[in-house]
C-alpha cells in the first residue's frame, strides 16, 4: 500500500524570514497577539559575528548578540504557536488574497501575512580566518564600536569618500587613524584628500593580504606591498548588500540605494508583506532599530489580519 501524502498545513497568520534580532521581535509579538508564527533561520547574519553590544539598554555590562539571539529564541518558546525552522528560503510565491507559500530544500509553507527581515551582507575584508576578528576588532559602526576604540591605533579601510569621512570622524576619538583603500582603485575627492591630510591623516593605496594577531584581536596586517601595519582595530567602510532576493521575487519596491523601502508601519508596496531591520534603511541600522521595527511590523500585520468588524473606520 503506498503511502498517502501528507495533507498541507494550516497556513499561519504570520511566517518571518529572518530569526536577527528584527525576526525575532516580530515573532515575539505576533505570539503575543496570540498569532501563529514560523521564523526560517539560516543563523548567519549581522548578529551572529563576535561583537559585544555596550549601548543596548538593560545590559550594563553589554550583551554579545549571539546571546541576545539566544535569549530571544528562549522568550519565544515560551509561545507553542510561535516556532523557529532552521531552514533557508530560497523561493517566494503569493500575495494577500491567495496566501504566500514559502520554499526551502522540498518543503514548502503557507501564511496569511510575511515579513522580510534578512538583513545585509556585510562586505569585509578578506583574508585568512577574516571571520575571527569580525566583531572583535574588525568593526564598521562608530555608534557601536568607537567609544571602546578611543585613543587606539584605528585602520579605516575603504577607497570611497565614506571611508574617508568615517576616518575623519574617528579622528575625533584618537589621533592614531590610518586609511587604506584595500582596493585597486582609489575614489577619494580631492577635497576629502585635503581633509584628511589637513588632519594628519595618512592615505595607503594597497590592499590586505594577511592578518597578524590572536584570538581575533589584530596585532598588525601585511599588505601585498610587504607593508606591515601595527593596529588595535580596524573600521572597515566597503558598504554591505541588503538580502533582497526574496523582496524582489514578490516585486516588493526597493528604495534607490537597494534597501526594501518601507513607511513608518513598516509596510512594504505589496499588501500583506512588511520588512523589518537591517533590510530597509529607515532607521540606523542598529539592534535597537531591528528589535522597534521587528515591533512594529508585527502590529501592522496583527491589524491587518483583524477581521473588518474589529478595525475602525
Ligand atoms: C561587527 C558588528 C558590530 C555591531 N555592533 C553593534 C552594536 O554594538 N550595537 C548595535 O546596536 N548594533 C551593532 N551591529 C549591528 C547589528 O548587529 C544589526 O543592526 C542587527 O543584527 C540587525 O538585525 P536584523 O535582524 O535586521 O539582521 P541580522 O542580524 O543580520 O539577521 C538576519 C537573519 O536572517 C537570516 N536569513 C537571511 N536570509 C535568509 C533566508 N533566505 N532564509 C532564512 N534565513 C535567512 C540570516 O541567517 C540572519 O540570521 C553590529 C554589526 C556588526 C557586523
């Protein structure tokens, strides 16, 4: 006798891709609305890199992110309607009226409402065990790594006007600041140049071809030209890419930088779709942002799967 196909599953109120800590707010919320809630997570994102945050409330002594991930799955299995599947979606297909489907490695799942939060890309430098200092003392934001940093040997890397810029502004916090544009080409204005050179910044056009150091903490990093650079942390400015795969196979409308464009509810241009974190670029992209628009796009997505009866107006 063969076997019978496995009936398809209810589809849930909500399914969220991404499970940072945009995702994982969203889910919170939604459980809390009493929704029933699929997060798909691949566990590799902004958040799971080594770093300590220091200026997330509530954690006087900073709270590295994998931690806050690890907290924010715990709150959530509090929720037996709320459930994280660590698969990775690879396709996207659906709109409001007829319900999304959601695929990934023979699966697929069904919801009422979805919610984009995979992040970006980061695009750091690459070199041997590159990944060990992410976080550590390869950093890219001043608001979060700075502060620690002042008064420190600081390596900028990046051959735009933005990598000149953030060097200027972390001159602001150490007087020890090289930049070096890790590329073949060298895009600095020559009004940044002057910047720079007025503050006693030095410009090295090469690029990295090894690190030195333990435990992700950088001693110096070695460049194809042979030199050898002593530092205690590197601020990398060579932009990321936001994951928006899955936005544009529902023809969700990107903002002209590349990002999901949003309004302030954190709708996207397809009904019943919302983004959260750092996919979009309405906020900053910080934890403190993720976890408010991951609040705040479940809200919207909660209202507009009331029934007419219990909306106003
Ligand atoms: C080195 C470093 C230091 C930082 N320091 C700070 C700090 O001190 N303070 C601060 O506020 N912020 C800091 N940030 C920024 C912060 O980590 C991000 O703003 C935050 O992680 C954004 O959350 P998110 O949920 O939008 O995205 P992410 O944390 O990137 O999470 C996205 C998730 O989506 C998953 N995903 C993507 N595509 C798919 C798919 N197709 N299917 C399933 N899953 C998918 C990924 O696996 C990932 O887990 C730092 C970032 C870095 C890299």
């Amino acid at each position: 006798m063969s076997a019978r196909p496995a009936a398809p599953a209810a589809p849930v109120d909500a399914a969220i891709v991404g499970g940072g800590p945009a995702g994982l707010s969203a889910a919170l919320y939604l459980a809390r609305y009493n929704r029933t809630v699929l997060v798909f997570d691949t566990g590799h994102g902004r958040s799971t890199h080594h770093q300590v945050n220091h200026n997330y409330l509530g954690f006087p002594d900073g709270i590295a992110t994998v931690d806050l991930r690890e907290l924010g799955s715990r709150q959530l299995a509090h929720y037996p309607h709320a459930r994280i599947v660590h698969h990775r979606i690879t396709d996207l297909e659906g709109d409001a009226d007829r319900g999304f489907t959601l695929h990934a490695q023979g699966h697929h799942w069904q919801a009422r409402t979805l919610m984009l939060a995979t992040g970006v890309l980061d695009h750091f430098p690459h070199f041997p065990d590159w990944q060990e200092y992410a976080g550590r003392s390869m950093f890219w934001c001043i608001a979060c790594d700075g502060y620690e940093n002042r008064g420190r040997r600081i390596l900028v890397v990046g051959h735009t006007d933005a990598a000149a810029g953030e060097a200027m502004q972390l001159h602001a916090l150490s007087d020890q600041v090289r930049l070096l544009t890790n590329s073949r080409s060298d895009e600095i204005s020559p009004l940044m140049r002057r910047r720079l050179a007025a503050a006693g910044i030095p410009v090295l056009h090469d690029r990295i071809k090894a690190a030195e150091g333990k435990e992700g903490h950088f001693e110096a990093v070695v460049t194809r030209r042979g030199l050898r650079l002593e530092l205690d942390a590197l601020f990398s400015v060579q932009g990321a890419t936001p994951e928006t795969e899955l936005a544009r196979r529902l023809s969700v409308a990107l903002t002209p930088s590349g990002y999901v464009a949003v309004d302030t509810e954190q709708k996207t241009s397809v009904p019943g779709v919302y983004a959260a974190g750092d996919l979009t670029a309405l906020h900053s992209h910080q934890v403190a942002a993720a976890v408010h628009e991951g609040a705040q796009a479940a809200s919207a997505a909660h209202y507009f799967l009331h029934p007419p009866e219990l909306k106003a107006g």
